[in-house]
C-alpha cells in the first residue's frame, strides 16, 4: 500500500529533524505480574524453562528505538523466565499476510490500524487484562469488535485534525472554534487569501506524492460520511448498497478548495519539507499531515506557535459535528493460538505501564490510549485537552474499506485536482476497485 509511503515520507522528515526521545532503563511503578520469584538462573536451575516469546513489531525509528530499550529491560529484570524477541521488518505487512496464510502468527504483533478489520480472527480477547478498564472510549470503540472482544492494548492513538500557525491565526482574527462547517472554514480561507494579498497560502498541500493528497481526501471522508449519522457508511464493510454520491461530493469540496486558490501555486510538486518551512515562516495558515509534521517543525523554530483543531462538517451530509480522525498508533495484540499466551499477557501488562507508555507516546508525539495516563507532549497537551469532548472517528479507508483501496482513492484524488479526473470519473474508479478488493477478501 502507498499509505506506506506517506509514513516512509514522515518518519525521513522525523529522523532528520529529531532526536531520539529518551526512555530510563527500568520503568518505576511496574506491578508484579505473578510467577515464581527469585532470577532467570534461579527459575532455570528449578526447572523453570525459559519461554520465547516472538514479538513482530511495525515501529520505525523512533518508536523503535524506545520499544527496544522498554523490552530490552524487561528481559533483563523480568523473574518469569521469559525473554522477548523483538524484529521490526521493513516488509511487515507482506509477513503478516504470509503467517495469517500458514496460520503461524507471532505471539504477540503490532496490528497497524487493523485490529478489527483485519487480525480480528486470529486475536486473543485482552477485555480482561488490569489495563483495560483505563483505556479511552475513543480508541476503544475502534479495537474492540462487534462480539464485544478487545483486541489490541492501545499504546498509543492517532488522535489528530487540522494543524494551523497560531500567529497567522490571530494576526488575521480568526476563531477557529467558529470553523464548524466546511463553508464557515472556507470563508476564513478567503478572509486570509484577501487580507494577505495573496502572500499567506490558506491551506498548504505538500502533494508531490499522491498519498499525502490522499490523506486530506481520507481525512474529510471519515469526519463527514464516517462521522454522519445518516451516510450508511457501515454497509461497506459488509458489501452492501452504499451511496457513492458522498465520497463525490467530499471530492467536490476539495477540488472547490483549489478552484478557489485556497492551496499553494505548486500543491501537487510541493514537498513535506516546503510545507514545513512555509508553516515556520508564517506563509501558510493551515496543513493537514498530522501533528507529528509541527513538532518536527517547532524543533526547527522553538518559538513557533501552533495548535490543532477538528475537521469542520458538511452539514449536505447529514454531519453535524466537527470530528477529530482516531486510529491506532502504536497497539499490540497477542495471537489467540500461541502456546504462551499468559506470558504474553506479562509482556503486555509490562508495556501498559505508565514510563513505558509515556516514553512510546513521546516518540509518536501522540496522547496514550489510557484515561489515567496522560503522556508528556508539551503545548499539544493543551489542545488534546481542548477538544476532549469532540467526536472521534475511526480513519475511512481503514474502518471501512478492503485493504489496498488506498492506492487507488489517494491516485483518484490527485487527478481530480490535476483536472485529469471529474469528482463522478475518480468516484467510479474507487469504486470499481472497491468491489474488486472486496470480493478477493
């Protein structure tokens, strides 16, 4: 999948930009998961075998490099005999499938947004782990299913809107709690395309890669058909009639946001580092690629001051509230076949800790997925507080359609604001290879 690529396309912005965040040798607070006490040397010498556990990770710089110091301690300290064998593959999604085929899955995986829709079947119900009565109904209504089971501890979620320069903000009075709906965002567009003469660019789309323009497409797709009441959204996961009408017209708003010189001259050239640095120089009002891109951007410029707000409605929907998009960011699920399950139960209960949570979110730059545990992410801490109380909507492509569709809506929407595709001609061609993934699954 191209989705692979915009994370590729984060994660060079992210290492050339960042340090990686520090994570202290052993966790403090950690609570005795049960088990014969005493060390690995004691157990073995009484007949305590040491238990391997595979343990297939899809974290990437970073994150992984936390993860890896977080299990590295836990083999060295934990008095259960078991030693965690962490990889990270670059080809992890193609692994995953090649061990769902042979029905050989690690005992314990990174399900990648995919918990529900995808490893549902092979994962071992967590509904009674210590943990998870702490963790947030926003991602919670995204890793449990329809039976009831919990299917992955939340480490992490993608709590994430739209980003915007809080100086250009206000240099040109703009309430971005008045931003509700779609026509109200796009009359502050052309209060600042005006008032600036043309020097500040509304909304920068850094749309060299067509997966980054897929993104925004994704984006308003979940919070106004997703996010509607009325919009029948679920019958795409079942195959169902749905009416296709919405996704054109959630093209149609885009491509009326370029039509109306809302985007920057080169938006489908412009790459992520252009829109970073017109976002620090105050050139740009508003970007859409997640708040991991600002904080690149504020250790670049310390004194940059930025926030991030929900996307506003297309009340032609039937969506009446502004929503935030929620995903799995950093989850992990235990295989319901392994022959170890309780010690990966430890292993998960280990990394549900506060340090080890707090540290893993400060490398994705993103709020735990725990009600009681709040993660240290600076000014972000103050919107994530802000906007507590707005609805949560799962990402489109993942809670709605058949694996590998994205490919083919992020192709359809760059042509759409290339003028090479109608919003009908890229709805029909999403739609076409819709109904092709679907029937293959």
């Amino acid at each position: 999948m191209r989705r692979k690529g915009l994370h590729v396309i984060l994660c060079l912005v992210l290492t050339a930009m960042l340090a990686v965040p520090g994570c202290s040798s052993k966790p403090s607070g950690v609570t005795d998961t049960g088990g014969p006490a005493g060390t690995k040397e004691e157990n073995a010498a009484t007949g305590q075998g040491e238990i391997k556990l595979e343990f297939l990770s899809c974290e990437t710089d970073e994150q992984l490099a936390v993860l890896k110091e977080i299990i590295n301690t836990y083999n060295e300290t934990n008095t259960d005999n078991i030693t965690v064998e962490l990889t990270a593959p670059s080809d992890y999604e193609n692994l995953m499938k090649t061990k769902m085929a042979a029905n050989n899955l690690p005992d314990i995986f990174g399900t990648h947004g995919w918990a529900v829709r995808r490893y549902d079947e092979y994962l071992y119900d967590l509904s009674n782990e210590s943990w998870a009565s702490e963790i947030d109904p926003a991602i919670e209504s995204i890793i449990r299913d329809s039976d009831g089971k919990l299917c992955a501890l939340p480490i992490a979620q993608a709590n994430e809107g739209i980003q915007f320069n809080l100086d250009v903000i206000e240099k040109y009075d703009i309430d971005i709690h008045d931003l509700e709906t779609m026509e109200k965002f796009e009359a502050a567009l052309e209060k600042i395309k005006t008032e600036s003469g043309g020097e500040v660019v509304p909304v920068y789309m850094a749309g060299s890669d067509a997966s980054i323009i897929g993104f925004f497409m994704n984006s308003l797709a979940a919070t106004n058909i997703g996010g509607s009441p009325v919009s029948g959204a679920d019958a795409l996961t079942t195959g169902e009639e749905f009416d296709w009408s919405q996704i054109t017209a959630v093209l149609t708003e885009l491509k009326k946001m370029a039509d109306n010189g809302y985007l920057n001259d080169d938006y489908l050239t412009a790459q992520v580092p252009d829109m970073i640095q017109a976002i620090v120089e105050g050139r740009c009002a508003f970007i859409y690629l997640g708040n991991a891109v600002m904080t690149a951007a504020s250790a670049t410029a310390p004194d940059l001051r930025w926030g991030f707000m929900p996307y506003p409605t297309m009340p032609e929907l039937g969506c009446t509230e502004p929503a935030l998009v929620n995903g799995e960011k950093i989850t992990y699920g235990i295989w319901k076949d392994s022959e170890n399950v309780d010690a990966a139960r430890k292993v998960l209960e280990y990394l549900a800790q506060e340090e080890n949570v707090k540290a893993l979110c400060a490398a994705v730059f993103a709020p735990s997925g725990f009600l009681n545990i709040e993660a240290d992410l600076g000014s972000l801490n103050e919107y994530y507080n802000m906007w507590k109380d707005v609805k949560n909507v799962g990402q489109f492509d993942r809670t709605y359609m058949p694996n590998g569709v994205y490919d083919t809506w992020a192709d359809a929407t760059s042509k759409v604001l290339m003028g090479s595709y109608t919003p009908d001609e890229a709805t029909d061609l999403i739609k076409a290879e819709y109904d092709r993934l679907f029937k293959a699954e």
